[in-house]
C-alpha cells in the first residue's frame, strides 16, 4: 500500500492548517497513472495496428511484447526504432503534400506512446519502485480507501492529466510543424520553378530534399545552438571562469608544464632513496616508513 | 542530454533521413516530429536552467534558528525547516526540480525527507525533517543539490546551491540522579595523610559545639546540651570543601576512528559530559586536560553554569576531527573525492568549463578515464584550495599531493575517519606508546599544580595501550601518593563490556569467527590492563556507560568524605 508523502509544511500554524488541506503531489501515484496510461494508449496503438490488414499477428506479438519490456527495462527508443522499422518496411512510398488528419493522429499516438513511456521510467527512476508494485496497488488497494485518501489520489490523477495535457499539446504543435516543413520541401516543386534534376547535380530528387532539409535544420539548430552557447559563456559564475582558465592554460602549456613535474618527481625520489637509515631509541627503524612512501 | 534523448536523437535523424530519401511520409513525418520536440524540449530545459534556476532562493532553519551560526547537541533531534521561492518570477518553481539539502554525515535523518520533488509548478513550496546530531564537534550544511530534469527525462544538469550554516555541537551528557558511593560508608575508614579542610560551613557534618553567640540562628542551639550544661551552645557544622575534578580526555588517532557518534571519543565526551554535569551540580569544580597528537590543552576548574557551558564549548572544539593522517591514494580515496565534487561542486565538472588536456597516453580506456577524472578532481582541488595551475598538474601525477588535497577536501566537508579517508588497520603500536607517554606528562603537571585532594578521571582508549601501560604508572603513582583519586575510564569500540562468556556453537561463521577473536584480544588486554592498575590502587572501568559515570560521582563522594574505596573493577 503507498502511504501518503507528508505533504509541504510550514513553521506557521497558518500555513500548516493549508497545507494539511491541500493534497500532496505524489510521484508514486503519478507513475501508476502514468501505467494506466501506457496500457491504455498501447493498447489503442495495437489496435491501429491491427486494423491494417498487411500486419501478421507475430508483428503484433512483437509490439506488446516490446511495450511491456519497455516499461520494466527498456527505454522508449525502442519501441520508437521499431515503429521506424515497421514504417520503413510497411509503409508504401508517396509523394505529395502531407495534409491528412489520420496520419496526424496516428503520429499523436504513437508519440504519446513514447512521452507516457517516458514519464513513467522517469518517475520509476525517482521512486524506486517497480512496475509490478503499481500493478499490486492498483488491484490490491481496491475499494477500502478513506476519504483523505480517495481525495489525494483525485488529486494527482486530475494534476498528472493536467500535466500531461501540456505535453500533448507541446506535440500537436511540433507534429503541425514537422508537417509544414515537410511540405516547405516539396519533392516535385512548385510549377515556375526550375526542377533539380540527376543530370544536373547527379542525386535523384528525393535525396536533393534531404540534404536541402538536412541543411535548414542544421542551420536552425546552429543560430539557437550559438545563442544558448553565448548566454551560457556570459552567465558562468566566477568559480566556472576561474576553472575555466586555469583549465585552458594548462591545455596550452600542458607539454612542458608536465615534463618540469616529472623531473621534479623524479628528483624527489632518488632523494628519498638517499635518506639514511635512522635506528630510534625504541628499536623502531624509519627506513621502513620511507621506503612505504616511497611506493 | 541523458541516453535516453541521444538515442532519440539518432533514431530520429535517421528516420528522418531514410523517410525522405525513400518517399515513406509517416516515416519522415513521425521522424521529424521527434527531432522538432526534442529541440523544442532542449530549448525549455536551457531556459529553465539558465534563466530561472538562479532566481530560486532556498532558506533553511535548524530549529528555529535561520542564523549562518549557532549550537547544537549531540544526540538531540534538531526540526530542519526549508522554504523554496523564486524570486521576482511570476510563473513559480517549473518541474521537474528535486531539492536536496546536503547533510553532513553528523546529522542522520529520522523523520520525513530531506529531499524534495516538484512535480508540478508552484509559488513557495515549505518541507521538514527531523534530523539527530550524532557526535560532539560541529555540523556543517552547506547547501542544497538542485537536479533538474524535463518531465521526459531528456535532459539533465546538477547544481549545487550554497545555504551555508555551521553549528557547534556540543556532547552529551545524562543527569544522573543517585551518586551515592557503592561501598559500606562503616568500612570505609580515612588513611593515613588523608587530611580534610574542617572548616565551619553549611553543611551537613557537625563539627563541633561552641557557645551561643548573639546573632546564631535559634535552629543551631543544640538545647539538650544547653540544659545540661546550663548555657546556650551552638552546633558548628562542617563546610562541604569542593572535590575538584579533573577530566583527562584522549582525543587521539584511535579514538576518533569510527563513524559520528560511534567514535570512542564520543563515549568518552558523554561520560565527560555527564560527569561535569553532575558535579558542577553539586557545587563541585570541573577541569579538564584535552591530548592528543597536537599537544594538551588544559581548562582550569571552574563551577556554576557558565563553567559548565565554557568545558563543554573546550570538548566541542576538541571533537572536530583535525587534518586526517597522511593516507596512500587509493581508488576508494579518488571515488570518495569524486562523489563529493558531483555533489557539492558539479558546475565545475562541466568538461565545457573543466577541460582535460589531450594526451596520447595512457593508451587503455580505463587508464584513460581514470586519467579524466582525476584531472578533473585535481581541478576542482585546485579551485577550492586556490593552488596554481603547476600544483594542479602535479596532483595529476603526484599520488601523494593528490592523497593529502583528496583527505583535506573530505576532512573538510565531515566526513568521518572511516574507510577511505583513514585506514582503520595502519594504527597501533607507536600510537599506544605516544598516548601513554602525552597522558603521564599531563598527569604529572597536574598532579604538579593540584591543592588538595582532587579526583583524576582518565578517559582514554586504555585498551590500546596496555601494551605500554609501564609508561603511565609512574605518574599514577604519584597522584595515588598524593592522596588523589585516579579512575580510569576505557570505552570499548563495540559498546560492549569485555566479558568470559561461554563456548562458541558448533556451527559459526567466519565472521562470528573474527568478532570472537577481537572478543578475546580484548578480554586479555583488559585483564593485563586491570591487574595493573589495581596493583597499584587505581580504579577502572572499562565501558562508556552510565554505570562508569556512577562510579566516578561516587569515587568523587568519597574523596568529599575522605574516605577510601575497594579500589577495581567495576
């Protein structure tokens, strides 16, 4: 059973008598939501996928079997690398504008598939606790819950959603982008323009896409890459800078820096091998304390 | 950027890639849109850590007290109060934050957490824990280990965030309530030499009857000798003399090994404590000589509260652990001095800021990134230290300038002598013979200055030093010759009293084993120790509790009394 994390309290009688109102968020809660989640929208996936006729049921075996792994040991890449490798060897070539509404929601899911996955092993990662326990509380706990308690689960279910609606939205709108960029590039261009042709640059006209998209994206993550950078270089703390140029002094003068060092060892040792033995009057022979140091 | 983005990343470059170049739209689309959200993920999560992480503010109150200063004591719970705020922003604390409050390794959490996550935005967020102070010294918390992450764990950095505050911790002590001696008081006759100031007082011991003068108090008149003899006579009582007592504390190697509040040193400053306590209460005076490798430190007697607190402030500083012995550098050393900069320094890590210069040797991967990292340590050192860029490329090459700095660094931020930072095993011997030889100095200075018939309380790792035990007993000697009191008081490291007990079982176990054999080096040292000192008249209690800070209150009755004790084991 998941006890209740005690939730913010302050030194002041006020604010604790609020606080001890106000439900706590609680991340052992989120991840179960986030299972529900996971099962719910896979499932949903499995089903798009089947409603195709080309897919056999080994594939489909396959995807549960992933999504379950996936919750326990693996990270969402791979479900995400093999929806990619399904795509690659299911979906049928096509050219022409990206415009339709089924692709759009069929990509909603399939992302939401791996941002659900994501939250989960995120908050699994913070809580400890396995997935098996989730599904224990989630059957186990049944019915026999106080008030307090139904409150504080309502609670987090209602701000999970919350939370997670944000994300969904953030996707909408990346997704709508990926689509108008897509569409920025056309592979037969616009009539009026001139067409790039094998002969002219020898790449047939779906790789000269590529590599004008390759290109524009690059150059987009360049100038926020450079501007990031920049505000980053002019927020060090004065410690960061300190380190910073000790740091790269030292990658200047590295070579001869290290060189004087070494012979410096060098020097010290032979030294310390020089030192005579000296017998103390309680029989005790300090050779053997600079032989130690020595090594 | 964690593994789990990366691996994103490259799947969907590369979906993107082959979705284009094969006319798969889903492929390219879906692909794409990956690569936009995790740059649109990227772009938040720099905002969030550059803009809005340094206007949070942290306050933290250690009972009530929000000073960067104060007092603690060991043993006690202390309430750690801390309020998280964002400063002159509207939009409050962005998730997902996790706050944690870096505690020393003097104070162990026992109630709630001191760590927090914020899984949804918010203005002002309050949390508590309760907290025990573990040993005598001081308690230093110096701030709080922000991680910040996106909801997707895409992306991650570690801050650290400086809330200093240090706080002097002061020992323990019982207030023991029955302190009378354990002997028959009839037996208990004064020897020869044993002189008591008789002196009219308050106290309790008639000490002669005098004729009435005008101004006695009506009380004293002892009337059925006045009416036999027909005048007024008065009952003169004795004056309660004070014992002083003399704490003779061991602060040596030995005695400081050992995890916070495990350390015989801390069962030493409880019986201390709790001595002092007991008799400053009853009006006695309370000294105390403070040894250990660093030389003595001598704190005259002195009485009433303030005495009281000035002698527990003396053991308090006495407790900080000093600069550790010079160790060997060794992987746990280097991994210990690792984990501290990533907690407490990890903006300096950033291989942005901290740069490893490229060197073609040492060939192999490990010997590679073990090179990484000690550079980078050997950094950070040279940051906090303020060590010029020569130093800092001799600790990458210097195994012992590394081991010295590395110990500093540790010493520094509390950790105990424990294993990495001391090795339990190096010490023995020599450290035994220099107690003894410290210890019999100071007790001939004392016995030097002393005036009267005091009480000597030797708190020291005797165990270790029976072995050389001849050193001590000479002085021993002479205070026992001058009519003082010499208790020895020993704590064991296992919190055990030494004693024969039975057979082992049949079936044991190697460690059993092991804790049987340190049983019986034990047994047999305190016996050699105790038959030593009791040939002679001291007495000895071999143990850190209560029952030893008894048998000194009563040792110290008696010296009162001036009467003698069966001197022993107790």
């Amino acid at each position: 059973m998941t006890t209740p994390r005690p939730s913010p309290v302050s030194s002041k009688p006020q604010r604790e008598r609020v606080a001890d109102r106000i439900p706590a968020v609680d991340a052992d809660l989120w991840q179960h939501v986030y299972l529900i989640l996971t099962a719910m929208v896979g499932l949903l996936f499995v089903w798009t996928l089947s409603a195709t006729d080309d897919v056999s049921l080994p594939l489909r075996l396959i995807f549960l079997a992933v999504l379950v792994l996936t919750l326990n040991r693996w990270t969402a890449a791979v479900l995400l690398g093999l929806i990619q490798v399904q795509l690659l060897f299911l979906e049928p070539p096509a050219v022409g504008v990206i415009a339709h509404i089924g692709g759009f929601l069929w990509i909603m899911l399939t992302l939401l598939l791996v941002l659900v996955v994501s939250r989960y092993r995120t908050l699994q990662d913070r809580t400890h606790s396995a997935g098996f326990a989730a599904i224990r509380h989630l059957f186990g706990h049944g019915l026999n819950r106080s008030r307090t308690e139904a409150e504080h689960e309502w609670f987090n279910l209602l701000t999970a959603l919350k939370n997670l609606l944000s994300g969904v939205l953030k996707i909408a709108v990346c997704a709508t982008v990926a689509a108008v960029v897509l569409n920025a590039f056309p592979v037969n261009p616009v009539p009026g323009e001139r067409l790039y042709t094998y002969r002219e640059f020898s790449l047939i006209p779906s790789g000269y896409r590529l590599i004008r998209l390759s290109l524009t994206l690059f150059a987009v993550f360049l100038v926020s890459w450079i501007v990031i950078n920049e505000s980053v270089w002019r927020r060090l703390s004065p410690r960061q800078a300190s380190v910073y140029l000790r740091s790269t002094f030292l990658n200047w003068v590295h070579r001869d820096l290290r060189m004087v060092i070494l012979k410096r060892m060098k020097i010290r040792r032979a030294k310390a091998r020089k030192v005579p033995s000296m017998s103390r009057q309680d029989g005790f022979d300090t050779t053997v304390a600079v032989s130690d140091l020595e090594d | 950027m964690t593994g789990r983005s990366r691996w994103l990343t490259m799947l969907a470059m590369a979906g993107v890639g082959l979705g284009i170049y094969t006319n798969r739209q889903t492929l390219a689309w879906l692909s794409l849109t990956v690569l936009i959200w995790l740059f649109v993920e990227w772009l938040s999560f720099h905002w969030r850590l550059w803009f809005e992480l340094p206007r949070l503010r942290i306050v933290r109150s250690v009972s009530g007290r929000r000073e960067a200063t104060g007092f603690l004591f060991a043993s006690r719970k202390v309430v750690v109060d801390v309020r998280l705020t964002m400063k002159g922003w509207q939009t409050g604390i962005a998730p997902m934050l996790v706050v944690r409050d870096c505690l020393p390794e003097n104070l162990s959490v026992v109630t709630g957490h001191c760590e927090h996550e914020f899984l949804i935005r918010s203005h002002e967020v309050w949390y508590r824990y309760e907290a025990r102070v573990c040993g005598s010294g001081n308690a230093q918390l110096p701030g709080f280990r922000i991680t910040l992450q996106d909801a997707q764990g895409f992306f991650v950095a570690q801050r650290f965030l400086s809330v200093p505050q240090t706080f002097r911790v002061l020992p323990a002590f019982a207030n023991v309530s029955d302190t009378r001696p354990l002997i028959k008081r009839i037996n208990s006759l004064p020897q020869h030499g044993i002189h008591r100031v008789q002196r009219a007082g308050l106290g309790s011991e008639l000490l002669e009857l005098r004729e009435y003068v005008p101004g006695d108090p009506p009380k004293s008149i002892a009337w059925k000798v006045s009416a036999r003899r027909d005048t007024l006579m008065t009952r003169q009582y004795e004056s309660e003399v004070p014992v002083r007592v003399h704490l003779f504390i061991d602060g040596s190697i030995s005695s400081r090994i050992g995890g916070f509040g495990c350390r015989l040193l801390d069962q030493m400053m409880f019986v201390a404590g709790s001595v002092a306590r007991s008799a400053i209460s009853g009006g006695d005076p309370v000294g105390a000589v403070l040894f250990d490798e660093r030389g003595a430190r001598r704190i005259p007697p002195a009485g009433g509260e303030r005495g009281f607190y000035r002698l527990l402030e003396a053991m308090s500083d006495f407790s900080v652990n000093p600069p550790p012995p010079q160790q060997r550098l060794s992987p746990g050393l280097i991994n210990a001095t690792m984990r501290l900069c990533g907690e407490r320094y990890s903006e300096l890590l950033d291989p942005k800021v901290n740069q490893v210069p490229f060197t073609f040797f040492p060939l192999s991967p490990w010997k590679r990134s073990e090179r990484f990292r000690r550079t980078q340590i050997a950094s950070v050192l040279a940051e906090v230290y303020r060590l010029s860029p020569m130093t800092l490329l001799e600790l990458v090459h210097d195994d012992n300038l590394m081991a010295t700095y590395s110990q500093r660094l540790l010493a520094d931020a509390g950790v105990s002598w424990m294993d990495p930072l001391v090795r339990t095993r190096s010490h023995g011997f020599h450290d035994g013979m220099a107690t003894m030889e410290m210890l019999s100095k100071a007790l001939t200075q004392a016995v030097g200055t002393a005036k009267d018939n005091e009480v000597y309380v030797v708190l020291a790792n005797m165990l270790e030093c029976a072995t050389n035990i001849s050193y001590l007993l000479p002085a021993v000697k002479v205070a026992l010759a001058r009519h003082h009191r010499v208790i020895f008081v020993s704590p064991t490291p296992t919190f055990r009293r030494p004693a024969r007990t039975s057979d082992l079982p049949e079936d044991v176990t190697a460690e059993e084993l092991l804790d049987r054999a340190e049983d019986l080096r034990t047994i047999e040292l305190a016996s050699r120790l105790q038959k030593a000192l009791r040939r002679i008249g001291a007495t000895v209690a071999l143990s850190g509790e209560e029952q030893a800070i008894r048998m000194v209150l009563s040792e110290t009755h008696m010296a009162r009394d001036g009467r003698v004790s069966l001197s022993g084991v107790r």
